[in-house]
C-alpha cells in the first residue's frame, strides 16, 4: 500500500472559508475531515457527478511498500515548538501557492479531486516522458536517470514519471484516465463527458488546474516508479536554489528509496524498526546518506558540499517536525548530519575513485548512524 496517500488538507486556507456560505463551509469541512487512503482504496473526496467518480475498488500493482510522498510533507503544518524547525524561504513561496485559493471557491470544491486525478496520471503514464512544464528539464533528467543507473549497478531497472499540471487540461488523457479509473464509464463516450464537465470548471476557476499544487508529488514506489511533479520542483528552485540541483537531490534521494526497496528483506528482516515512527526516520537518514553520497562523489553528480548543503538546508525544513508520526523523517539537524556524513563518504573515496556497492554503502550508514544523534 502507498504510504502517506493522503487527501491533504488545505489548513492554511481556513481563514478563507469565511466568505464562503455556510452550506459551503461544511462541505469544505467534510473533504478536509477524510480519511488517508491507500491506493488500494481510493475514495474520492469529490465528483463532478456520480459518473465522475472514481472506483475506490482500483487496485494498482505492484505496491506492496511504497516510499513517502514529498508533496504530504509540503504542507504539514503542525510545527512543534521548541525545535531547529522554522519557516524558510520555502514556507514563503509554498504560501503564494496557497493564496490563490482563498478567492477559488471551484479550487476549494474540487482540489482534491484533482489531486487524485493528478497522482493517477503520474503514476499510471507510460508514455514518452518529459521533465519540466515545458520540457526544459527532460536531458537533464534522462542524464541523471543513466548516471544513477550505472553509479548504483541498476541499468533499466528504474522508471522515473513527470508530473504535470498541464494533463489536468488534457481532454485525451483525461478520458484515459476515466477508462481504466472511472466508475460507471463503459464507453470512450462516458469519459469523454466527464473529461468536457473537468475542462468546463478549468476554464471557469483561476487557480484549476494551473496551480503548482497540482504538481507537488515526489515518491518511489515498490514497483520500480519515481514520480516527480514541476511543482515541487518550481517551488524549490523559486527559493533561489538552481533548479539543476533540486531535480538532482529529489531523484537522488528517491533512487535510495528504491535501492532500499531491493534489498528491504535483507536489510530489514525484521523491520527498521518495531516503532514506525522510528522505522521511516531510519530509512530517511539513510536515503538522505544515499542521496548525499551520490551527489558529492566524483564519479556520481560531483557537487561540492556547498552546493549540495543549501539544497537540503531547505529541503530539510520542508515541514516534517511531527516528531511521533509514524512518517516522521527525523529533524532537520539530523537529516543534515546524516547527508553530511554520506559527504564524508564520498571524501574518503575521492582518490581512488571507489565507488560503494550497495551493501557496502548500506553498512556504512549502520555503522555511523548513533552519530547522527549525538
């Protein structure tokens, strides 16, 4: 099951719900108060119609563990006082996000419809993919794609999937999705009306579906997929941190969870750990190891630790101070010392070149992990 699936709730537009009716408000409220769900159950928190529904029976496979979704840790809110968390320059620009929704009351209605139908288009695309909302990073990616590949001894083992705003606009993909998704959709005629009613609501509401928001999943998944939206992605790089490096630092840190997908039985035999909150922030300070290792070694990205240390200071403090969630990350000084000493890593093997097999980089990270928290 897909870990941290959630419909997110919008906390920070509450203060907007004030314009809208009553009936509204509730409405509002009932879609904010639903349930995670995994992908083996989707609910869909609103429809267009009964027919635009879509089937809570549609099970996708492979995904019997899945990483976690950096677009769930993006809008955490509950910050816990007093800790090194703190709003950064992420927060600002997550907040222009935001802000067009207080005056949407379609956005509002129907964000996490479209954030449903915007994770199953990433997820369940097989065609030719592209990298940034107009394709600007897709050699870019496809070189990192093929370093990573032969860096971690996995030729063709991983796909990586772009997430869009834009296919929310897409009539033709829309209907693909209706088909394989939908319920009550027998014919490419059924999809095609409920993709005109989607089509219909974009061209009436300002914030559908252009918003980053829509763009905002980052994970790997069981079945050898990374997706990464152009929002998560424009919104780091909005902060002031060269887009280069945050699509490097995102994949990077999603390859190690597929790395550590491959080798879960042997590494975890037993778990990471009996508490699940302490069991995901092991296997985060680990991707985060993985990830740093990688992106500072000469023979893998080659950034210089500066470079490589002003990603994941803001990448860090994205949001995850929710110290006893059982999707808790570790703090950020922690995530930090634990890339710093993947940096050490990667150091100490600068002159002979060496590159770690994955066990060997795995064991590394063992045997300094207590460091982290000292």
């Amino acid at each position: 099951m897909l870990k941290n699936f959630n419909k997110i709730a919008l906390l920070t537009l509450c203060a907007g719900f004030m314009s809208i009716s009553c009936e509204k408000e509730h409405e509002v409220e009932e879609i904010m108060n639903v349930d995670a769900a995994g992908v083996n159950a989707v609910q869909s928190a609103r429809t267009l119609s009964a027919n635009a529904t879509l089937n809570p029976d549609f099970k996708l496979e492979p995904v019997a563990y899945a990483g976690h979704n950096l677009r769930n840790e993006v809008f955490k809110m509950d910050a816990v006082a007093p800790s090194e968390c703190a709003p950064t320059a992420f927060n600002q620009e997550i907040n222009k996000v935001i802000q067009p929704f207080f005056s949407d009351p379609l956005a509002l209605t129907y964000y996490s419809l479209y954030l449903d139908l915007s994770f199953y288009m990433a997820y369940l695309d097989t065609s030719e993919q592209y990298f940034g909302d107009e394709g600007q990073y897709t050699n870019f990616v496809r070189k990192r794609v093929r370093e990573l590949e032969k860096f971690w001894g996995m030729p063709g083992e991983i796909r990586v999937n772009g997430q869009h705003t834009a296919s929310l606009n897409d009539r033709e993909k829309l209907a693909d999705l209706y088909m394989i998704v939908g319920v009550n959709v027998e014919t490419r005629e059924d999809a095609y009306a409920i993709a005109d009613q989607l089509l219909a609501i974009n061209e009436a509401s300002p914030v559908l579906p252009e918003s980053p928001y829509f763009a905002m999943d980052g994970f790997a998944t069981t079945g050898d997929l990374i997706v990464i939206g152009d929002g998560i992605t424009s919104v780091l790089a909005n902060t002031g941190i060269a887009e280069d490096i945050v699509w490097t630092g995102i994949l990077a840190h999603e390859w190690a969870h597929e790395i550590q997908f491959n080798n879960y039985a042997e590494w975890y035999p037993n778990g990471a750990d009996e508490d699940p909150a302490a069991a995901t922030r092991l296997t985060e300070l680990e991707a985060d190891f993985l990830a740093a290792y990688y992106m500072t070694h000469k023979r893998g990205a080659t950034y210089n630790w500066k470079r490589v240390e002003q990603f994941f200071e803001l990448f860090f403090n994205i949001g995850d101070c929710s110290f006893a969630s059982s999707g808790h990350h570790g703090t950020p000084l922690q995530r930090m010392e634990a890339a710093r000493l993947g940096y050490e890593l990667a150091t100490s093997a600068q002159k002979k070149g060496h590159i770690l097999s994955q066990q060997e980089a795995h064991e590394a990270f063992i045997a300094v992990f207590g460091d982290i928290f000292e």
